[in-house]
C-alpha cells in the first residue's frame, strides 16, 4: 500500500505519547492555547517544536525582537495616552478660555450699554461706549476689523498708545480690581 498525504493529517496514524503532567499544568497549556488561538494538542506541538530547534541564537534572536516590539508598543501606548492626556487638557483650557471671553465681552457690551443710557456720563465717556458697542467684539469679526481695533486699542489704552503713568491715576477700588481681573485672567499651565 502505498503512503500517501492524507494518512500523515488523519490522527490515527500520527504518533501518540501520553505524558504524565504536573499539578496547574495542563491549565496553563489551556490558558496559553486560548490566547494564541490553538488547540491545546497544537500548542503543545508548537512549543516543542521551538524547544527542539538546534539553532539556539535564531532563538534568541526572535526572543529579542519580540521583547523589542512589545517594549515598542509599550512605548507607543505611553505616548498615545499622555497625548490624548494633553490634548483633553487643551480642549478644556480652550473651553475656559472661550469662555472668559465670552463672559468679558458680555460684561464690556453690558457696561458700555450702561454707559451711553446714563445721561451724568461724561461725553467721551459714551462716544468711546458707542464706538465698542459699534464694534461686533465677536471672535470672527474681531480679527478682520482692523481699523476699528485700532481705534478702540488707542481710546481705550492699549500699551501702544497708553500715557505711561494711566495706572497710578486709577482710584484705590480700581487698582484693586485690576489686580484681582490680572490674576484671574492669567493663562492655565
């Protein structure tokens, strides 16, 4: 009878030991099977095949670079997570931001409002209100009014155009405030 492919796969006419196994054993050789995808039977082939090969550097050769990928992909989980870290304190330190402005420009077009209805208020007083509350102070329109900036940043005082000495003429209630808004506006680390 001649031999052919077929008889090497069917299971009757492979060689078979049995083998005598440790206590916890056979649970491992399950347990590791599960996580490679194989039968306990194929597990245990594969591990002895690796066992026996002779060429014992190509080994330890695929050990190292196993330990080197995974060391890899350690590396890359760390990185991908301290940026997903980063960038959620970004888009909350964004969000604060958003709104604080949001908030000054509500107080600043509530005050000017305040300002050009009171008839005591000095007369540069309310121009200068009417000129912010002319001024759209949304951050879309902000950037493409140049001219208006301009002339707000110099009415106003922008360090550009303000007198040296604008904050010592401010009252002892003002500076305080100043103080308190520079503290509370400084940006988040």
């Amino acid at each position: 009878m001649a031999h052919s492919p077929m008889a090497d796969r069917n299971p009757q006419s492979q060689d078979k030991y049995i083998v005598r196994m440790p206590d916890g054993m056979r649970e491992r050789i399950r347990s590791e099977a599960e996580k490679s995808g194989r039968s306990m039977n194929a597990e245990i082939i594969q591990r002895l095949e690796f066992a026996l090969t002779e060429d014992l550097w190509e080994r330890e050769r695929f050990v190292n670079l196993l330990n080197l990928k995974q060391h890899t992909i350690d590396k890359m989980m760390h990185m991908l997570y301290e940026n997903i870290g980063k960038q959620r304190a970004l888009d909350d330190q964004a969000k604060y931001e958003r709104s604080l402005r949001q908030a000054s420009q509500q107080s600043l077009l509530l005050l000017c409002a305040a300002i050009t209805s009171n008839d005591g208020a000095p007369p540069e007083l309310v121009e200068l209100a009417r000129t912010v509350l002319k001024i759209d102070t949304s951050p879309e329109t902000l950037d493409t009014e140049e001219e208006d900036k301009a002339e707000l940043r110099k009415r106003v005082g922008d360090r550009d155009y303000a007198a040296a000495d604008w904050e010592e003429k401010l009252s002892a209630e003002e500076r305080e405030i100043l103080r308190e808004s520079r503290q509370f506006s400084k940006p988040i680390e």
